[in-house]
C-alpha cells in the first residue's frame, strides 16, 4: 500500500465499507494530499488549531463584481441585490477555516422584499414625517435648517437598528460545515445602548471611545450563535487602551506643533502638524485592528477560541495604495473621456464655430447623444469605482483578517448542532435603504 | 421500458467526498459512486446507511470562489452538502445548474406587491393631502421663507455651466422700474397684506412661474418673446392667480414630500438628477385644470379692473404656439390649458361696456424691459 488514504486514516481497522479497497482509491480521481481537509471529519488525532485558508484570487472577483455591475447598471439598480448575493457567495466560499468553506444562502428575492418594506416605513418617515417638519420649521422660524436637524436626529437611531439587524440577516444566512449562525433579536436594545455610548463618548471628548467599542462589540457578539453555541465576548474594556497610543501620540505631536507655530517656529510647527495628521490617520486605522485583534482574541463558544494577528500597518498599505491604485486607472480612461464631452460642450458654443470643420462637426452632433454620454460616463465611475476596489481594496483586506485568524480546540465543534432557520422577512432592508451597504 | 445505450456504458466514478449532515459540525469522510441502475449518487460513510441522492435531483452552490471544490446538495434538503474535489461528476448531472429556491417566491411577489402599492399611496395620496391641509395653515412669513430657498435651489439646479455657479438675476436700473409699473399697476386687484416679488432670471427659457410666498419669476426668453408689454402683464396677471390661490405652497410641499421617497428608491445612484427633477418640476408645475382655468379668471378679472385687455394673453400664447409648437421649455402650464379659458381668453368681444384700455409702458420702459438683462 504506497499511500494511507484520508479514508483509511480516519478509520483505522475498521475495514471500512466494501468499496474502500486501496486498489480503488488509487483510480479514483486523482486527490491533493490535503482533501479532505484534515480536522474537517471525525478521526483520532484532531488537529488542535483549525487556519482560515483564502483562496480566491483578485482577477476572479474583479471579472465577478464587474459582470454583476454591469448588470446592476442596465437594471436601473434592480440587480443590486443579486449582485450583493452573488459578491458575498464568492467570498464567503473563498473563506475556508479548517479547509472547508464557509457558505452564504441569502437570497436575492428576500433582499429585495426587505428594501420594499424597509421603503415603505421610511417613505412614510420621509415623507410625512419631513413634511411635517418642514412646515413646521418654515411657520416657526422662517428657515429649513431646524427641520434638516430634527430629521437627520430621527434618523440617527434608525441607523444603529438597521446596522444590528443587516448584521443578523448576514449571520443567519452564513453557514459553516452545514451549520448556521446566528444573532439573537435585539436591535432596539443596540439602539438606545449605542446612544448612550455615542453621548458618553462625544460628552468625554473621545476618552471613553474604547468603553463604547468593548461594550457595543459584547453586546453583539454575545448574541451571536454558531449552532447551539453561543459566542462569549471576554476581556475588559480598559485591555483596548493599548489601541489608542498612536492616537495619542498624533495629538501629542499635533499640540506640540500648534504651540510652535504660534510661538517661535512657524515652519516646523506646521510641519509638526502635517506629521500628526498622518499619524492620526495611522492612528485610526491601528485602533480599528488594534481593538479588531484585542477583542477577538477574547471570544469563545463552547471551548472554541480564537487567536487574530491582523497587521495595522498592512491594512493601511492596502486601503492607501489601492484606493491610488484605483484612482490612477480610472483618471487615465477617463479623464480623455471626460474631455471628450466637455469639448463636444464647448463645440455646441458659439464660440467654436469658428473652428472651421471640426467645430462644425462637433457642433451637429445632437444633444441627446450628448447627454447619453455623460450619463454613461457617471455610471461607468461609480461601476468601475467598486469593481477596482473590490480587487485592490476588499478582497486583500478580508483575505488578510481571515489568514490571520486561527481557531483553536476545534474538538469542541463535536458538541456544536444545528440551530433554526431565522427567516427574517425584512432582511437589511434598512441598511439598504438607508445605504449603509458597507463594502459587501 | 427498455433504455437502449448508445456507445460505451459511461465510466464508473468514484470519489472521496466530505459530507455534512446538516446537524453537526464535524463530517463524514465519503466514498462517493453513482449507481446507474437507479439513476442515484451513492454516499457511503462509516457507521451510518449509504445515501442515495437521485442525480437529477442535486444542486451545484453557484459562484463559488477558488473554483477547486464542488459543492453538491439536494434540491429538497436545505442543509445536507456534499463536497468533492473535482468536477467530473458535474457532466453527468445535466439539471445540476437549474435554480433551487429556498424562499417562497410567491409569497415574496404579494409582499413586494403590497409594498409597492403602500409607496404609490403615500406618495400619491397621503402626502398630497397632508400638503394641501398645511398650505392652509402656513403662516406668510414661512410660506415666504419657503418660496426664497426654493428659488435658490432652482437657480442652482439651472446652472448650465457645471461649475455651481446659480443662474444670474436680471436687474439693470430701467429694467427694475419698467418691472414695477407693471407690478403697482396690478397690485390693487391683490388681497391686503399679499406680497409680491418678482425677480428676472438670466435664462433663454420662454417661460415664468410662482413660488411660495409671492414669488414671480419671469425668464429672459419670455421677455424677449412678447411682442407687447400688455403681453408680460397678462402673464403677470395670470402667476398672480395662482398666488392668491397658494397653488405654489401646495406643490412645494408636495413635492418636498415626494421627492424625499424617489430618492428612497433610486438610492444615492441617481442622487443629482433628483435635484434637477425638483426644479423641473416646480417650474413646469402642472397645476389641475380647475387651478388654471381659476387662474384665467382671476386674471381677466385683474387685466379688465386695470384697463388691460385680457386678449393679450390668450393672442401671445397661440403666437408662441404657431411659431414654437409644443416645444418644452415654454410655458408647459399652458399649452394644457382648459377649453373653457381658452374662450375667456380670446373673447374680445364680450368686454364689458366701457371698457377703454390704457397702455402698460412707454416705448423706452419696454425697451428697457426687454434688456433688462444687459
């Protein structure tokens, strides 16, 4: 026997059933020496970590997110929805812990019914309610800043329920090994609480933001379920201070440079100042994965933990260079393009008439044609825009978070069964409504 | 029934599966045949009965990345999957593509039905009705406020030369002076305490209209298209009655309503057509045939109180008709005017006894009205 089949390791003596003969599982189709992934079925030696394998490739979700924006364009925005679905498909199958790929079973119909609901409440809140401010606004004060205000005040806690509740539509339609997750009900709960923690946050001039981020993070994490297992969020919240030292250091610097250009040194006190807006925006992102990691490294379920090793600076280098990376490709095509239409424009002018023939051809070129095109252009920004980043930017960012991320005692996944289907009419009508969509 | 095989019976296959009940999250190593005679995938685990899945009956997960795995299930089972590492099973699975929804579909379709129709009612009845209650109750000093900065958004949204730049108000001195012959001489046919501003925009639109509050915008192009200064009166006259009747109030408001919940729908996608739709619609505000033929009326009563004749209007728009046609842009409010004010209008000859009429400018006031943008 040259080779021990994943067969046959995991049932060592046992026979196995009549098929397995060695003879047969060398015709079978050839396998990579990993399939099945090891820790992935039940055997005598469990690995004691599961990594998190990403094995998508840049070119495939490129071709992918254009091929769905095309679509989403021609559908006036219809598709959007499927292309959501689809986009989310793709990376969650690329996204495998253990080997074995996590899947996504949203449904594009269920979205779509979940923004028309979402339209309807809100169409009421726009419509009647802003009306009614509007009026009110203009009797009282003669002015429609005051309604602008009350009406964006009113939108504020609807913000937080439709992020609480597009996150559990996500959850409850993610599925790993064939078991769902979950997220318990409990949006309002998140609303009055991220109130709360937003009004002590602004109140203490930032100083308790790492309270708000452990606190809102537990609560969402603690109702969240892989199958029966219910997900603990561990730690203090005074362990994300450690997140904060660039931040800190920014307006350190950023004070010590308002002091010189004020005083004495005026050229280096401005310089003082460039520096700690580029260790702010440092700093922002080292919070971000600093407290990403921190708080991480502190969730458990049913034995199961994590350990996440996501690099700050990386996550900076790929939001930078490829935001630029994207902002050089669409500049060239479409700078020429643009200065296309605006010279037609400029021929439709009096002006160039004097141009002789190729003013006059310009010239007759019909206005519909015109307009067509700069609505073509608009639209072919926006697509291009996202498809480019979802190759430059998202995708080399969750790849990065998923292949830092290690699950540890996978043993414990003996003791995990299957939970209820959550069947959640409304979907993230809300966020989509409210377009909250985030990257994905 | 006897199924005659063309060619060489199909190759046996066999794979090394991973399986997933659907209950636990630990799996089974599979060994993994198709059994022809039954038309069946034969899932054989450890310790547990083979599994039969009739091939016509299995599903493919669509847009799977990596593209190294093929994930099977059964159309009727939500949760069971099968993996394998290598499509070859896929050829012989003709039906493997074909959609496997989870949802209730049709149920879906009478929800978003009913949400549809819930959007239709407010905004074509809710919101209307809500507006036409509180145009009654503004006070003036709002409805005036709400007139100014909607002008200032529809001299934004005119803007053609893309650079933000707000379409110019017209006023040389002369231009200002001849404009306010025409407006005192017909402010006294005006409710008490009913103010008036009438503002000049720089734009080659034959056209006027009303906002809320009083407001009275004529464009250069109508200026420059009236043949008469009777003519702009009679205009005049006619904004005038949609003034008094708050048809500007009722229409802001509605479509301040209206507009929020398109944008609701298209998403920030369309965001800046939305702004030109405002205007558009504020400026070629269609207003119901009783608004306008009330309109008329009220302005061939002004024009006959103020010793203007009331042809003037009805003379100017079939002109613009003969020589523009329908074209947008010019007047839309008129050209679907109501049969019946089409008669006040022309009827010269049912002016009253004693009517004598008396001209609204002088040659040089004319002039400097109808340059009153240089």
């Amino acid at each position: 026997m040259p080779e021990t089949s994943a067969w046959e390791k995991a049932s060592p003596g046992a026979g196995g059933p009549a098929l397995a003969t060695p003879a047969a599982a060398q015709d079978a189709p050839s396998h990579t020496e990993d399939w099945p992934p090891r820790g992935s079925y039940a055997s005598p030696s469990p690995p004691d970590s599961l990594a998190i394998d990403f094995v998508g490739r840049r070119r495939a979700v490129f071709w992918l997110a254009l091929k769905t924006g095309c679509l989403t364009v021609l559908t006036l925005g219809l598709y959007r929805f499927w292309m959501k679905t689809r986009l989310r498909r793709w990376y969650w199958s690329a996204t495998r812990p253990g080997g074995t790929p996590l899947e996504y079973v949203g449904d594009p119909y269920e979205k779509l019914l979940g923004f028309l609901i979402a339209v309807v409440i809100l169409a009421f809140y726009i419509g009647v309610v802003n009306l009614a401010l509007m009026f009110v606004s203009f009797s009282l004060f003669q002015q429609n800043y005051a309604a602008y205000a009350l009406s964006f005040l009113g939108v504020i806690p609807l913000w937080f329920y439709a992020r609480y509740r597009a996150r559990r539509y996500v959850l409850a339609r993610t599925r790993w090994r064939g078991v769902r997750f979950g997220m318990a009900p409990g949006a309002w709960g998140y609303v009055w609480r991220a109130m709360m923690h937003w009004a002590i946050t602004l109140l203490s001039l930032g100083l308790l933001w790492p309270r708000m981020t452990f606190w809102l993070e537990k609560y969402r994490t603690d109702r969240t379920y892989f199958g029966n297992a219910r997900l603990t969020q561990g730690g203090r919240w005074t362990m994300l201070y450690r997140a904060t030292w660039p931040l800190l250091a920014a307006l350190l610097l950023g004070g010590l440079g308002s002091a010189l250009a004020l005083g004495a040194g005026r050229g280096e006190g401005y310089t003082l100042i460039l520096a700690a807006w580029g260790l702010a925006a440092y700093g922002y992102v080292y919070y971000r994965v600093e407290t990403t990691r921190l708080l991480a490294n502190h969730k458990s379920a049913m034995g199961l933990a994590l350990t996440a090793r996501p690099k700050p600076f990386r996550i900076l280098m790929i939001t930078v260079l490829g935001t630029l990376a994207t902002a050089l490709v669409l500049a060239l095509p479409l700078g020429l393009l643009g200065f296309g239409v605006a010279l037609v424009q400029f021929a439709q002018t009096e002006v160039m008439q004097e141009f002789g023939e190729l003013g006059a051809l310009l010239a007759a070129l019909p206005r519909p044609l015109l307009v067509a095109l700069g609505v073509a252009l608009y639209f072919a920004i926006f697509l291009l825009w996202a498809t480019f980043t979802h190759a430059w930017v998202t995708m080399p960012t969750w790849r990065h978070y998923a292949t830092t991320l290690t699950i540890h005692n996978p043993a414990a996944l003996s003791r995990v069964s299957q939970r209820a289907r959550d069947e959640f009419q409304e979907a993230e009508g809300f966020a989509e409504a409210l377009d909250l969509g985030a990257s994905i | 029934m006897t199924v005659v095989r063309i060619g060489a019976a199909p190759e046996a296959f066999e794979a090394t599966g991973l399986y997933f009940d659907g209950d636990t999250a630990i799996g089974d190593l599979a060994r993994v045949t198709v059994d022809e005679a039954i038309r069946a995938l034969k899932i054989a685990r450890i310790g547990a009965p083979p599994l039969h899945w009739p091939l016509d009956a299995l599903r493919l997960l669509p847009d799977q990345g990596g593209g190294d795995l093929v994930i099977l299930h059964r159309r009727d089972d939500p949760v069971a999957r099968l993996i394998l590492d290598d499509a070859l099973l896929l050829e012989r699975l003709p039906d493997v593509r074909r959609p496997a929804p989870l949802v209730n579909r049709g149920r879906l379709a009478a929800w978003a039905l009913a949400a549809v129709a819930s959007v239709a009612l407010i905004v074509f009845a809710l919101v209307p009705a809500l507006a036409n209650q509180m145009a009654n109750f503004i006070p003036p000093e709002g409805e005036r406020a709400l007139g100014a900065a909607t002008l200032e958004q529809i001299r934004g949204a005119l803007d053609e030369t893309g650079m933000g730049q707000p379409v110019a108000f017209c006023e040389t001195p002369q231009g200002r002076a001849a404009l306010e012959t025409i407006r005192s001489r017909l402010a006294p046919g005006l409710p008490a305490g009913q103010e008036i501003s009438v503002h000049v925009l720089d734009h080659e639109m034959i056209n006027a209209f009303v906002l809320p509050g009083g407001y009275v915008v004529f464009f250069r192009g109508l200026l420059q298209a009236a043949e008469s200064p009777e003519e702009v009166a009679a205009v005049f006259a006619h904004e005038l009655g949609h003034v008094v009747s708050r048809d500007p109030t009722r229409h802001a408001l509605r479509s301040a309503g209206s507009i929020g919940v398109l944008g609701l729908l298209f998403g920030d996608f369309a965001g800046g057509a939305l702004v030109l739709l405002l205007a558009e619609q504020l400026i070629e505000a269609s207003y119901s045939r009783e608004a306008e033929a009330a309109a008329d009326a009220f302005a061939r009563d002004l024009l006959l109180d103020t010793g203007i004749t009331p042809a003037a209007l009805g003379s100017f728009f079939d002109r613009l008709r003969r020589t523009y046609g329908e074209a947008e842009g010019f007047l839309a409010h008129f050209t679907s005017h109501p049969a019946l004010s089409e008669r006040i209008l022309a009827a010269e000859t049912d002016l009253p006894p004693g009517f004598a009429a008396r001209p609204v400018l002088g040659d040089a006031e004319w002039r400097a009205l109808q340059t009153i943008c240089n």
